[in-house]
C-alpha cells in the first residue's frame, strides 16, 4: 500500500476514526492514561495467556490522531509477547519523534501513516500518547 499519499493516510486516519476496530464501552479497564495538553482520554482492558497479548481493547475520547493511532497501534499488538510490543512501542516512538534512532518499517505496518505528524508538533503528543501508555505499563 501507498502510506506516503496523503490521501490514503487521510482515509486510513478517518476509517480508525469513525469506526475503529478495538473500541469499545469498558465495564472495567486494566489501566487509564490521560493526556496532559489535550483532552485525549485512553482506558484499556487486555488480556494476556502465557505472556501473549490475547485481546485488547479500549475506549476513551480525543482527536481523530489520537484515536486512529491507538486503534491501529492495538490492533498490530494482538498475539505478540510483551519483548514484541515494546519493540513496536519503540520503534514507533523513534518514527514519530523523529529522534535520529532507527526504526523499522516492517514492524510498523499501518502505524507509518503517523511518520510525519511531528510536522504538526500539536499532533505529535495525540499520535504518541497509546506507546508511551503501553511503554509505561509493561516497563
């Protein structure tokens, strides 16, 4: 697929948007993360067998960058061991930011559609806010 046409990233960004695949109203969530800039608001049930991520997912309220990369981020960490899932997280925090630290885009699949949101510097905390989540809890 062609991430690098706007247009398509638009209608991918908007898909995840308007219908994501993973969200969905929690009855209890496993851990919450707030945004401390916007209004972006992420709660999260997963469960895990034998250190496999089983199913994901979440509910919460923010922008069309926020909740687009957080359905599609989710969606690429289901049957992946927790060594795997920081290795996305990571590799997609060194793609957004932008930090000079490699990534790859095989790890990424979809999640490349963000690779320039650090051109919109308020985008960039919305796009970043479901790794460093993830990060945070499996650290």
């Amino acid at each position: 697929m062609q991430y690098n046409n706007p247009h398509i990233r638009r209608k991918i960004i908007m898909k995840h948007y308007s219908k994501p695949d993973l969200k969905e109203k929690l009855i209890k969530e496993d851990f919450s993360h707030y945004s401390s800039q916007c209004v972006d608001e992420l709660h999260i049930k997963w469960r895990f067998d034998n250190g496999i991520i089983k199913e994901v997912n979440w509910d919460g309220k923010g922008c069309a960058v926020f909740q687009s990369s957080t359905d599609i981020f989710l969606s690429k960490i289901i049957n992946k061991n927790r060594k795997e899932i920081l290795e996305i997280a990571q590799n997609y925090e060194n793609m957004i930011n932008q930090n000079g630290q490699k990534w790859l885009e095989s790890l990424l699949g979809e999640l490349v559609i963000f690779e320039n949101v650090k051109k919109q510097l308020n985008r960039l905390n919305c796009a970043n806010m479901i790794s460093q989540a993830i990060i945070k809890e499996l650290k």
